[in-house]
C-alpha cells in the first residue's frame, strides 16, 4: 500500500519541516529542523512599518525641562528617573497651540469670541485683547500657561526639579520647527524631531487680577 505523506510548510528561508498536528510526537531532528529553518528565516522578517526601523531612539522619551523658549523646551533625558546635567540638552517643540509664534503680535478671528489680538509678556503669559463688535463687548484678560512649565535651571544654576514631559520622535509631519547645528561642515537648519505630548494636559487659562 502507498505511504501517505504530510503536507509540509514552508518556512521564512530556504528549508522547509513537516507540518505537526497537535499531540503528534516531535522527534530530535524535526526540532532541529525548525529551529534551523527559524533562524535562516529571522533575517527576513520586519518590524511592523509603524515603526521607523532607522530610527535610533525610542518612540516616546521622559525628559525634565532645563529651559523655556518661545516655540520649544530645552530638556535632558530622564528615563532613569533620576537628573544627570552632564547629559546633552535636547531641544523639544512645545505643542501646537503652546507657541510663541502662534499668537504674538497676531490678531486672529476666533470662533468663540471674534477677533482678539494677543502680547506675550514672557514665555508663558501673554495679554488677549477682545475687539469690539455686533456681537462682543470689548475685553481683556492676561491668561497663563497652566500648569506652568517649571525650568531646572535660572542663571545657570540648577535650582529645582524641572517638569517632567513625555517627549515622541519620529512624528508624521514633523513638528514645524527648526533649529541650528553646527558641525565640522558648518552651521545648517534641521527640524526639531522631538515633539512635548503634552502629558500634563497644559491650556491657557485666565490669570485673576
């Protein structure tokens, strides 16, 4: 009588095992085999495309805030859980809608309150100016950053435990800012890849006078 043969299945790479059915007993060379024919494959498998293979750091990073600029944060790696200045800043957009440069010396028509025209009086407080109109009284109120970004360092002294942000990389898009860097060919323009998720859920909300 003809023996009857099991399909087999191929496998990543140039081997291929016999298929195994539950409660089948698997001999020393068909476990070889596998494992064989699994490491020839490994090579050929890829990470899920979500996921930039040439990336070189983590998707999301915790960093302390050092300093505070306009349109971004100066800010150290804290992974570890622990501060350590000898480390190298690493600039980190602020959110959109957080930005110096979205607002400043802009009058812009908002959908809840018309036109209003906003100063900054330093890095997280700015003047709202509320025009006039059929619909709106005039009106003006200084609003605040809140909860505050609070910076580790003040005249290059460390002089508390910065915020603590959860920064991403590798952001679809970018994050529409730009820095300086300077290397052995000079100084050029790169994009800030680093982007504050904006954990701590900050707003702007009125200051009361």
């Amino acid at each position: 009588m003809p023996t009857t043969q099991r399909p087999t299945a191929l496998v990543p790479g140039p081997s291929t095992v016999p298929m195994v059915r539950p409660g089948d007993k698997v001999s020393a060379a068909q476990q070889n085999a596998l494992i064989s024919a699994i490491k020839q494959g490994a090579p050929q498998l890829r990470a899920p495309r979500q996921i930039d293979e040439t990336n070189t750091f983590t998707k999301t990073r915790t960093m302390e805030v050092i300093e505070i600029l306009g349109d971004s944060l100066m800010c150290r790696d804290f992974s570890n859980g622990t501060a350590d200045d000898t480390q190298s800043v690493i600039q980190v957009a602020r959110p959109f809608g957080l930005r110096r440069s979205e607002t400043d010396g802009r009058t812009i028509n908002t959908y809840n309150f018309g036109y209003q025209s906003y100063r900054w009086t330093d890095e997280q407080t700015r003047v709202a100016t509320r025009q006039a109109s059929t619909d709106f009284d005039a009106a003006e109120e200084t609003q605040q950053i809140t909860p505050n970004y609070e910076p580790a360092f003040e005249n290059g002294q460390r002089v508390r435990q910065g915020s603590i942000i959860v920064a991403a990389t590798n952001i679809t898009g970018g994050t529409s800012i730009s820095q300086g860097v300077i290397s052995s060919g000079g100084q050029s323009v790169q994009s800030v890849p680093w982007l504050d998720t904006n954990n701590a859920g900050r707003a702007w909300a009125e200051v009361a006078n």
